[in-house]
C-alpha cells in the first residue's frame, strides 16, 4: 500500500488526489535508467541540489557494477551479486558508491531506497515523484572508503527500494523506478595514499537485515557481536528516517492538543538513542528530512530538500566503550527512537578499528553520565475557544549534556578517550486554526557541541565539533471569500558542520560545511476543491565547505516555476579537489 502524503497539515483536508490527477498520464512507458550529468544544468526539471560530487584521486579506478536496469515496481527487495576487482585488489585511496536512477512519467509517491552489501548499508536516500511529462532522473554518489573491509571479498547485496505500481483508491500509481549502481576502487600510490578505515564493519539492521521498523519509543533495531580482543575505536553511523505518522514529525504536539490542532501526537522532539548492553551509550540527532513529496510536491522541483536523495549518517563514538566491547565477551549494540511515533526506519553500521600491533587490548569504562532518556521540556500556550477556533504556540525544548569516560592499554600505552556534549533541541509552532484558516509555523533547531580528548601519557589530541539543523516552515491553508482554497508553503533547511582538531593547544586542521535550501510555493484549488495549479513556485540551494588546508566549493543553484534557472559557483572557491 503506497503511502499517502500531499496533505493539509493541520486541517487534516486531504488534497492527494488533486495532486495525483495533475501528475497522472494515460500510461507508463518501461524506459531504462536515462544517465544525466552529476552537476545542475540549467533549464532542466530532474532534482537537482548544489552539493559537490566525491572528490576522486588521480590514479585510474576499476569500476564494478552492482546492477544496472533494475526495476522496481513492488516491494520485494532485490539481490544482486558481488565481486572484488581483481585488477584492483586494494589498499584503496578510496571507494566510491555511485547510483543513477530514473522514474517513468505518470503518477507515483517518493520511495526510500536503501542498498546493502552483507547487510551493511552503502547507500540511503529517497527518489524524486515523477509528473505527466516529466521522467526525472538524478545521479547520487557517496564516499564508502570507510566501508573497505566489506569489499573485499565476495557476498550478497541487496537493493530495497519499495514501490507500488498498481491502482489504489482509485488513482493509477504507474511511476516504475529504475536504477544502476556501482562502486569505483582507486589503487593506492604514493600520491594517493591508502587512509586508514576500520578493519570490521558489522551492521545493525533489523529482523530482515534491512532497516528496521520502530513504531514506539520502546523498539530497537539490535545487534549482538563479539568482537576480537585488540579492538582500539568503535563508531557508529547511524541513520534514523522519519516515516508515516512520524513524516513531520517536526509539526507534531502534545497528544491532549492533536484534536484541536489536528495534527500529530508525542510532541514535536525526537533523538535517536544508542545503548550497549542496555545502557546508554550515545545520542544521534535526527535529521528534519524532508522528501519530494512532503507538504508541497512543487516545493522540492527541481531543488531537492537537504540530504533528500542521500541521506547523510550521523557518527556516534564509542571509543569510550572500547575496553567493554573488546573483553572476549558477547554485547549488544541497539538503537531507539525517542517519541517514534509510528513510524521511524533505522540502519546502522559499527566501524571497529583493531590494534595491530597487539594481539589483546584490555580496559574497561570510567564514567558515564548519560541518562536513560532525555527530559524534554513543553510550554503550551495554546487557547481553543467554545467555537473551537484555536490560537498560540507550542515551545518544545530538550537539553542533554553529559561526558562518557573509557580507558584502554594498548601497543602505544595507555590511552584515555573522553567524549563531553551538549546536545539542545528546540521547536516553537505556532496556530491559528479555524473555520477558514488552518497556519501552522514551526521555527526548530538542533544543535551539537562535541568534545573528544584522547590523552596518552602526557599528550593530548582534542577533537571539537559543532553540528547544527535548522528547519523555518511557514505553512498557511486558507479558504478565500470567493470560496477558492489556497495552500501556501515557505521552506529554510539547512544542515552546518564545524569541526577542528588539536594536538595540545596547536590547531592541526578545521573545515566548516554549510548546505541549506530554500524553497516556496503556493497551491490553488477552485470552490469544487478540483486543484487548479501552483504559482510563486521559487527554490534555491547553496553548499560551501572550506578547510584550514585552503581546499573549498562553493555552489548555489537556483530556480523558478519548476525549471533551473541558474548554477553560481563560487569565486576563486570551487570544486577543488584535495588529491
């Protein structure tokens, strides 16, 4: 059963049929994966965003293909094979994931696609909705080099791309969606040294191997490992995708206010939680992610909403838990959803680094000062009068701060890793819900502040990182006094990264990452409610990244009325590539 979106926020006024009928053709043609270029090109409608592709070292890849023409058009995940390049037989420089897809024109809902390889997840994302004369196409790519181990021997993938193709309540869902996929290996040499990546990937997945399914706060995707007795670091990336009743999340309240504000309940504060064995271990902070269908299809045509079509994993360190995770033992690793409120997908990977010139490693836990469960703060100054008109905001906020401590002793002595963060949350809506307006506007931020100390001896390496998600939605649905509807929708998404490292109080290298969209769009619909097209439909995405190396891109791209209309890159700062 296809997924319903495109509807009202808060006055629960369905309008996915209208939309469905604007997209809808009179049948779908099987047309394979159409290839586009990897950059924005102006006049084109496919999906478009201003991130940069991989950067790519100067040595010749061997490229191994994963699958090509792949259709999918139901929801039993496919199989593919996999072998290492023999020609390419490693160290790497690097491994790239590279995927391209195309929808065919007609009618169909955004999909996830989630690709695996031994059950570990190289590539997440979602797929752009097609419409009766326009087949999108988009090409995506990812840096696995992290994921090397998996490579190197021969095994099963998966590709899980669920899709209905059929008719369902009676609209035509005809959009079958292609895809090819592939992994590029680029030999290592002197000028392209191989980096140093974990020597165990173990993912953590559910039942299926595939992400898995948390309806309530309580369900965890786990998975129980015994790992060698040289472990030295552990990390883990994780993504936790926002699904169903919990889409928009972002625009949820308090349960005893989704009546009369018509929206959804367990408060609008989600996080993602990470336990070994049970107890706390970590926090991942989930990402606002909106797909190209959420609230307003034509918002996120052609630029795409933030991470949209690859979603970016956040890194939990568990080097803390080190010594715990390396005692010859067996351990648990598991992953939440604070507030999942039917429903959140969630996958991911361990990365465990070992100590080679060790056979065992021992250590154990300092201190931990993590809480079982944040404890978010709700002020509700919300007033619904007798006519059952309601006005007022909501402030949800949520502030966690705490310092997990572990030791090791190692081939290079003992080593004493320390992870302190702030981690704060914060979303102010507010209503005007009556007869013949429905506003909802959410202003949230999630912000990180991390400090890693890994001391040995006398020396001490600082690590620092700030993270931040601001998401600005300002949603209006009005009935006009001629008795026409209009939806009017404005979009600020952004995703900010800062981290350094120091040796002592020497700074040894910084970058700092800015990718954000805007978009706004308005949707017409006549007295009947028989939609009647969009207007002021404009969007603009720009990504900046610079580090203390001088290396930088800068990228804006803009566009109206569902076309591209500009591609700006950055002065004297563009798309250099650090090899």
């Amino acid at each position: 059963m296809p997924v319903t979106r495109h509807f009202s926020l808060v006055s629960g006024r369905w309008i996915a049929p209208a939309i469905a009928l604007l997209v809808a053709s009179t049948g779908a043609m099987r047309a394979q994966v159409v290839v586009v270029p990897p950059t924005p090109q102006i006049g084109s409608s496919n999906p478009a965003t201003a991130e940069p592709t991989v950067p790519r070292p100067s040595t010749k890849p061997c490229v191994v293909q994963l699958f090509q023409d792949l259709a999918f058009d139901n929801y039993t995940p496919q199989t593919y094979s996999y072998t290492p390049p023999a020609d390419c037989p490693g160290p790497w420089a690097k491994v790239v994931f590279t995927a391209d897809f195309t929808v065919t024109a007609g009618t169909q809902y955004d999909r996830t696609a989630a690709f695996y390889l031994g059950h570990a997840n190289i590539y997440y994302g979602t797929t752009a909705e097609p419409r009766s004369a326009l087949s999108p196409s988009w090409h995506v790519e990812r840096d696995v080099t992290d994921l090397s181990a998996i490579f190197k021997s021969a095994q099963t993938g998966e590709a899980n791309l669920g899709n209905f193709v059929g008719v369902y309540d009676g609209v035509d869902y005809n959009g079958i969606i292609y895809a090819n996929a592939a992994l590029e290996f680029y030999p290592a040499n002197f000028r392209n040294p191989a980096p140093r990546v974990p020597d165990i990937v173990i993912p953590v997945n559910g039942s299926g191997g595939d992400a898995g399914t948390l309806n309530t706060g309580s369900d965890q995707i786990t998975q129980t490992l015994n790992l060698p007795q040289n472990v030295e670091s552990v990390y883990l990336d994780v993504i936790t995708q926002n699904q169903i009743g919990d889409e928009f999340w972002y625009f949820c309240v308090p349960n005893n206010e989704t009546g009369p504000l018509e929206s959804c309940g367990n408060t609008a504060f989600r996080e993602g939680e990470i336990w070994i064995d049970g107890n706390p271990a970590g926090v991942a902070p989930v990402y606002p992610w909106i797909f190209t269908g959420g609230i307003d299809p034509f918002l996120w045509e052609p630029v795409t909403g933030v991470q949209t079509l690859d979603f970016v994993p956040y890194r939990v360190n568990l080097t803390p838990f080190a010594g715990v995770l390396g005692d010859g033992d067996t351990h648990t690793v598991a992953v939440s959803v604070y507030n999942a409120n039917g429903y959140f997908l969630a996958t991911a990977n361990l990365l465990v680094y070992l100590d080679h010139g060790s056979q065992k490693t021992t250590g154990g836990l300092i201190s931990n000062s993590l809480s079982a469960a944040p404890s978010p703060q709700i002020q509700n100054n919300i007033t619904t009068d007798a006519s059952g008109n309601s006005t007022g905001n909501i402030l949800t906020t949520s502030h966690r701060n705490f310092t997990i401590s572990g030791y090791l002793n190692t081939s290079q002595g003992r080593v004493v890793t320390t992870v302190t963060q702030s981690v704060d949350f914060s979303n102010n809506q507010q209503f005007v819900v009556n007869a013949t307006t429905d506003e909802q506007n959410a202003q949230q931020l999630t912000t990180v502040h991390s400090i890693t100390t890994t001391q040995q001896s006398r020396l001490a390496t600082t690590s620092e990182e700030d993270f931040e998600y601001p998401l600005n939605i300002d949603y209006l649905f009005v009935e006009n006094a001629d008795g026409t509807y209009t939806q009017t929708t404005t979009v600020h998404q952004s995703d900010a990264k800062n981290e350094g490292t120091n040796f002592g109080r020497f700074p040894l290298y910084n970058s700092n990452l800015t990718n954000k969209v805007h978009s706004t769009d308005t949707l017409n619909w006549d007295a009947n409610f028989n939609f009647t097209g969009n207007s002021n439909s404009q969007s603009s995405g720009t990504y900046t990244w610079r580090n203390s190396l001088g290396e930088c891109y800068s990228r804006t791209i803009a566009s109206k009325s569902q076309v591209l209309t500009s591609v700006t890159n950055g002065p004297g700062c563009f798309a250099q590539n650090p090899f």
